[in-house]
C-alpha cells in the first residue's frame, strides 16, 4: 500500500465503501451531483463565497449574519478545522439544495458521471442561503 494512504486514499476508500453500501441499499449515489449526495470542497466554497483562506467563525458570521451561533459552537468550529469544514460543507449543501452551485452542462455531464463533480456554490450567494 502506498505511504500516501493515510491521507487522500484512505478519504478514496472510505468514499468508495460508502457508496458500494448507499448503492447495495438501492440509493445508488449520482456521481455527476444530482442526488441527494454530493462532493463538496470547503476550502473553494470559502473562496467562492469571498471568504478567506483561513477558517475564521468571526468572519464567516460577518458574512453571514443570518447564521446564529452560541458562544459555545462558535469556540468549538474556531478550535477545530474539522468542525469548521463541516460547518462550510453543510452551508455548501444548502446552496446546492437552492440550485446556487455550479452544475455540470454540455460535456462536463459525461465527464462527471464517470469522475465525480464537486459542487461549488455560486460566487457571493452566501447571503442568499437564509
């Protein structure tokens, strides 16, 4: 086994085994992100939404004023980047439910049907999420 497993590939095989068991359970998963499951990149979706590189509650709530969080959440996202990225892929996934991520068209479609698409939200709709 590679020495890069335990970074990227093991994220690969992880995915790879939940979606054999999504499809054994007759939820096949739309690798193209028309589905209910999607692929999604919190780092871009701060860079789609103008935030900055670095994971920042303040910023994301000046951002977002719309999104409340108590004082006890907001120490938690700001002392993990884990927390702080499933927070972005959450707010990712609600900008792909309100069709304000970029899809695939033309080509791209059969593209990502075999490689995967991974939704970005539309540039400055972070507003437009409440």
């Amino acid at each position: 086994m590679s020495v890069s497993f335990d970074k990227l590939g093991a994220t690969a095989a992880r995915w790879a085994y939940l979606a054999d068991a999504l499809a054994a359970d007759g939820r096949p998963v739309d690798r193209a992100g028309a589905g209910p499951v999607m692929e999604v990149y919190p780092a871009a979706s701060r860079t789609q939404w103008g935030l900055g590189p670095e994971r920042d509650m303040r910023e994301l709530l000046e951002s977002a004023p719309w999104l409340k969080c108590s004082e006890e959440h907001r120490r938690a996202y700001d002392a993990s980047e884990h927390a702080f990225d499933a927070l972005i892929a959450a707010l990712t996934a609600r900008a792909a439910a309100l069709r304000l991520t970029v899809r695939p068209e033309g080509e791209e479609v059969t593209l990502a049907e075999r490689e995967g698409w991974i939704h970005l939200p539309e540039r400055g709709s972070l507003p437009r999420l409440a």
